[in-house]
C-alpha cells in the first residue's frame, strides 16, 4: 500500500528520500565494448546469440522487412501514428533555431552558423519495453533539425524480427537505417562503428542498466542525450480532483517498472485516503499489476502538505520527470515550477496524453536532474559554429590590447600572433 506522509510529522529530507537504482555494471559493459572495439560484427553477433538467443545472419533490417510490417500494421494505428507525428512536428518545428550575424561599422564580421549533427542513432529498447512512440519522439526533431543519417539499433525478437510497430513508426518518422542489435554492445558498435554498423556522432535514447552504463562509458567519443532513470509522475492537486482520476494517473506510470515513481502532494487529507484507497482498487484491475505493486509500495508516495505554497516547495525540491497541476487555475501556479521536466494543466490533461498524442516530447530528465536538464528537443540535433572577420584595420586597433592580454597569461607566441601582421614587432 502507498504511503500517506505528512508534512507536519516527518522532515522534508525524509520526503525527499530516493532510492539509487541504477546497477554496478561497470565492468562487465567495458568488457563489452572492448571486444565489440576489437571483433566488429563478429563480436555484435555472439551477443545477439548469447543475449537474446536468436542466430541472425544479417544486423540490418531491409526494406522488404518494412514494408511487411506496414502492411501488417492495423490501419487505424497506422492513422494514430501519423496523427502523433503531426502533432509532434507541429510542436518541434517551433524550436528551429537560426545562427545571426553582426557587422560593425569597421568592417568586423562575427557570427554563429547552426549545423546538424551528420548521423545519429537512436535507441530503442525491445522485449515488453518496445514503445512506437519513443521513435516518434527521438526521431522527428532530430529529421527537423536536418540530421543526414538517422538509425535505429533495436533488439530482435527470438525469431529474428522486430517489433513492426517499431518499424512502422521508423518509417512514419523518416528513419534511415534500422539495426537489429541491443545491449551495451549496440551502444559500442554505434560508437566506435564495424563493418556493418556506421559510427555515429550522439546516441539518443533509453535503455537498461548496461544501455546506461555503455552510454557513460562512450560519451566523450560520441555525444548522448541524457542517463535516464525509471520513469516518474508527480501530481499536485487540491481536495477537488476525483480520487480515481488521480489514482490512474499515478499508476499510469507506476505500471512501467518496478524502480518506477508516483507521488502525490496535496493539501487534503481526506483526498489522500481516498487516493489510497482507489490505489489499491485499481492496481487489482492492472494487466502489469505485479510491475506496479511493485512501485506503488516501494517508490510511491502520497504527501500531505499544509498549504499548495509548500506543496510547490516540494515540487520543486523532488524536481519531477512528469508533473501534474491539478487545481482551479494550473496557468497561476505554472510560474512557480522551477524544476519539472513536462508539466500537464488542469484536470483534464493526463501525462498519457504527453506520452503519446500532444506534441511535446516525452523523452524527459530523471531523478532529480530536472534541476539542470531539460526535455529532448531539435536543440539535441544540432551543433553551433561561430565565425569572426577583421579587416587589417579593425586588427590594428586591438593588437596591443590581444597582446597584453597574452603576456598576462604568460602567452608570448599568442601575442606575437597578434602583433606580426602590423607594422608595430613583438
């Protein structure tokens, strides 16, 4: 049973309690990349055997395989994705950004350019974790930020398929190339390339514990979007919301995993029995109730706040993945959250409509991280060059000053560099 914590009877630290449940893995996933480094494709497909116990001959999906599994796909799913991937570009379109230029009236030129990453992979877990709308939401603002090359790295299936729903929802997206490789080691094969696998420039997406580690483990050589930990819903409401609306909601995301959070913070009391209880109604009606059992018991919470002011202080404080503002007028409380990776207004917005439907992303930073981290946007897709133009005359004005500058920082070559080109020596 979730348990009900009030905030006059237990220190803010204890609310704010988390549990680490990220795995020691270390080891084994160096291991991983370092024979995937040394053996290429041979390497990928001795793990495919060993991990997910299926001979494949091939690690990339043909368009023939594609095709199949749109042609197997229901029509109406295949109208749903294309009306999330509608309401997905219309939302990250706004995010395009374009560089600027300033010309001064010397004739100095100083700029920045926005380029597209070249090629990028996107991680897709498999097995009772392979979710379409994932793809959706990594893959349509990296195709809008103008990404060349956009691959998948996907487990198979024990008969070497792959989940058409991913597949289909890969070609609604605009996705390049598909690989069928999990793991750590689909992680090293992106990162460092074989003979089958193109290296990529950022890995996005998430994984399991050995996907995470793999992705610390390679960052530096390519880029990566975020570590994420198990999913979280944090619910804000006053005594008004239906207890089961509420009790949904937070299950919605309890059902995902095990490590998985729902907490709710609320200023009644009476409402956090109630929620309690239609808890523990629902949770028996739940296909995944064992997973959600699970981290209802374990993760969840239900906090019982003197006043909505200290319960934003809460918000703030556990800084949630998903947030929920379920109250009167969520627009007045909207500029009070600091930290939150998604927020949904009102009573009639469930997070499950971010998941899949609105428009905004839902890949989202975890644990805390909400603090510093921010959703996947285009802005993930990109990088910024600058430029900078003097005329001989502009560089004559401040070569003494560049080279002051330098001698400062015990830099003489730097400031020979700046004064050669002129009339006046180093």
């Amino acid at each position: 049973m979730i348990r009900i914590l009030d905030l006059n009877t237990v220190s803010f630290d204890e609310i704010l309690a988390r549990s680490d449940p990220q795995q020691n893995v270390s080891a084994q996933v160096s291991e991983i990349i370092d024979t995937v480094v040394r053996q290429g494709d041979k390497a990928l497909l001795d793990y495919t055997r060993r991990f997910d116990g299926v001979e494949l001959k091939s690690l990339c999906v043909t368009e023939e395989e594609i095709d199949k599994a749109v042609q197997a796909t229901e029509p109406e799913f295949m109208r749903i994705l294309e009306r999330a991937a509608q309401n997905i570009r219309a939302f990250h379109e706004k995010q395009k950004r374009t560089g600027f230029i300033i010309t001064r009236e010397d004739g100095v030129v100083m700029g920045q350019k926005v380029v597209p990453l070249e090629r990028v992979a996107l991680y897709v877990p498999g097995g009772t974790a392979a979710y379409p709308s994932s793809v959706l939401m990594d893959a349509i603002p990296a195709k809008l930020a103008g990404v060349t090359q956009l691959c998948i790295a996907t487990p198979p299936a024990k008969d070497g398929s792959v989940n058409p729903a991913i597949l289909a929802s890969a070609r609604v997206a605009g996705v390049d190339r598909i690989y069928k490789m999990g793991g750590a080691q689909a992680i090293a094969a992106l990162a460092y390339g074989t003979e089958s696998v193109t290296r990529v420039d950022k890995i996005v997406g998430p994984g399991n514990a050995y996907v995470n580690e793999a992705k610390k483990q390679v960052f530096g050589r390519v880029a990566i979007d975020m570590i994420a930990g198990p999913s979280e819903i944090m619910i804000l409401s006053d005594g008004k919301t239906r207890a089961d609306v509420l009790a949904a909601d937070l299950l919605s995301q309890a059902e995902h995993d095990k490590a998985s959070s729902a907490v709710l913070v609320t200023d009644c009391p009476e409402l956090a029995k109630q929620v309690q209880m239609q808890l523990e109604a629902q949770l028996t009606q739940l296909e995944r109730r064992e997973i959600a059992r699970a981290s209802i018991d374990n993760n969840g919470k239900i906090i019982v706040a003197r006043d909505l002011a200290e319960a934003m202080d809460v918000v703030n404080a556990l800084a949630p993945e998903h947030l929920e503002l379920c109250v009167d007028d969520p627009f007045a409380l909207l500029g009070r959250v600091k930290h939150a990776g998604s927020v949904f207004l009102g009573r009639s917005c469930p997070e499950a409509l971010g998941d899949y439907m609105a428009g905004p992303n839902h890949t989202l930073p975890t644990l805390g991280t909400a603090r510093f981290s921010s959703p996947l946007s285009v802005d993930d897709f990109i990088k910024k060059t600058q430029f900078t133009y003097y005329t001989p005359e502009a560089l004559e004005k401040v070569a003494q000053d560049v080279a002051s500058f330098a001698r400062r920082e015990g830099l003489t070559a730097h400031a020979k560099s700046a004064l050669i080109r002129g009339e006046v020596k180093a």
